[in-house]
C-alpha cells in the first residue's frame, strides 16, 4: 500500500479552490469579523472586574482609551485569534482551556496596575504609555559581535 492509495486526482488539483499543497484542511470561518467587533460585542460584554478608579494603586485598571495602547490592542488580538480557534475546534474542552491557558493569564497582564500596559491610566482617564523601546540605552558597537 502506498501513500497515494485512495486519492484520485481531484486531490491534487492545483486549481481547486480548496487546494492545500500541504494538506492542511481550509481554514474555518471566523464568528467576528474583526477583533474590536469581537471585543465590543463578546468580550468587553461578558469580562466583569472591579477596577481601581486611579492608576498605579491596588485593584485593576482598564484605560477608557485602551485602543490607543499597541500592546492591549496586540494581546487582544492574540486572544481573539485564540478564542476563534478554540471555539472552532472539534475538542469540547477547547473553549475551557482558553479561559485556563489564554483568557485569564491576558487578563491578569492587561488589567495589572503596577506593571502591566495601562498601568499610568485610571478608569476615567487616559494616558500614554512609553514603550520599552524609550527607556533604553544602546548598546555599544560590537557588543553582540561573535553571537551569530
């Protein structure tokens, strides 16, 4: 018995709308279109946290303008990706584990008010964040020289 046996030649169809090279099945329908359209109707509507009113205290904060923080937008895309893949998946224990694995560690990081990506803002009030990036000094030349 060989590898091929059992498949005809539609499977190998380059031109076939569902042709994988790989084989790998198509990829399944998204429930959201995009994700603010799953964070505004889903998750910002399920998610219940009590919040601190001011920044840098005990308690959690989420910034009124959390859109205009690169890393909260990046995780939550992360995490609705991650979301649309356990909600697809055969496994009925998928949508458990992404609370488990995803959902709760992403919450504990977006919502830390000590450390986390909004951790300058308070409920009421937005304020800019300076990526890692700012607080850096370089390197001096050579320094890494010999790691490739």
């Amino acid at each position: 018995m060989t590898a091929y046996e059992g498949l005809d030649a539609a499977d190998f169809d380059p031109d076939a709308a569902d042709f994988d090279p790989d084989g790998d099945p198509p990829a399944p329908e998204r429930q959201y279109e995009s994700m603010f359209d799953w964070f505004d109707t889903w998750f910002a509507t399920l998610i219940t946290r009590r919040l601190s009113g001011t920044a840098g205290k005990s308690g959690r904060v989420f910034c009124p303008e959390w859109w205009r923080h690169d890393e909260v937008v990046r995780r939550l895309r992360d995490l609705w990706l991650a979301w649309e893949g356990a909600e697809a998946s055969d496994n009925l224990g998928a949508p458990s584990a992404w609370w488990i694995h995803d959902a709760d560690p992403m919450l504990r990081v977006l919502l830390d008010p000590d450390g986390g990506p909004m951790y300058l803002c308070s409920r009421d009030k937005h304020e800019t964040t300076p990526p890692l990036r700012r607080t850096l000094t370089m390197p001096p030349a050579g320094w890494f020289d010999g790691l490739d």
